[in-house]
C-alpha cells in the first residue's frame, strides 16, 4: 500500500509540476534569446528540492510526500531535457547568450539547491535525525 500510496504521489506532483513549468515559463519568458523562464524554473526547482530534502530529514516527513514533492513536483517542474532544449535554442540563436546560460545554470543551480537546505534553521541531533526505512533520493 504504501509504494502504491508513493507512486501515485509521484504521479500527481508530476502533474502539478510539469504545469507549473508552463505557467512559469510563460509568465517570463526570454529575454533578448536567453531562456530566461527556464533559467528561473531550474534555480527555483534547484532552491525547492534542496529545501524539500532539508525538510524531509529535520521533520521526518512520510516517503510518499518527500516523493510526491520531489521526483514529483520538481522533477514535473524542472527537467534536463527541457534545460538542455533551453541551451541549445540559445546557443543557436546567439551564442554568447547561450553560453552564460549553461555556465550560469551549472554554477547557480546547484548554489541554489545548497541555499535550499539552509533555509531550515535547525540540524537534527542524531536522536531526532530521519529514520528512513529505505532511503528517497531526490
């Protein structure tokens, strides 16, 4: 029941996430042939799966929402295929722009999955740390 309960989550979030990708990148769009809405998308994504994976240790949240929130939501909202299509229309369209945004992504979005986990004030003393029957990778 529970891997069901997991996958569904999963499924749901995927569905949220991938429109919420839409709506995001639409609302910004691009500015001067930079994928400027994919650029936000991934270091928001980057920001919010490093902030659901703090809060998934510090307060032992149940796997099937870690899953839904992350594999769902953020693997729905932001993509490497979509970055990856991002890079490559820039770099066609002009090459420098293309260029700092792939440069701009590897270096500002893991920084930003790193701020995600600060963001929950508290480390976990090993008393309290999450005790994960089987571990959920993100």
């Amino acid at each position: 029941m529970d891997e069901a309960k997991k996958i569904a989550a999963v499924l749901v979030g995927g569905a949220l996430g991938g429109g919420l990708r839409d709506l995001v990148d639409v609302a910004v769009g691009q500015v001067h042939l930079f994928p400027l809405g994919i650029f936000v998308i991934n270091l928001t994504g980057a920001f919010l799966l490093g902030l659901i994976q703090q809060l998934a240790v510090r307060h032992a949240l149940p796997h099937w929402l870690v899953a839904g929130l992350g594999p769902g939501v953020m693997g729905g909202y932001t993509t490497f295929s979509t970055f990856a299509v991002g890079a490559w229309e820039a770099l066609r369209l002009a090459l420098w722009q293309g260029v700092w945004y792939v440069v701009l992504t590897a270096v500002l979005g893991p920084l930003c999955a790193w701020l995600g986990t600060k963001v929950v004030p508290a480390q976990a003393t090993p008393e309290e740390e999450w005790d994960a029957e089987e571990e959920v990778s993100l």
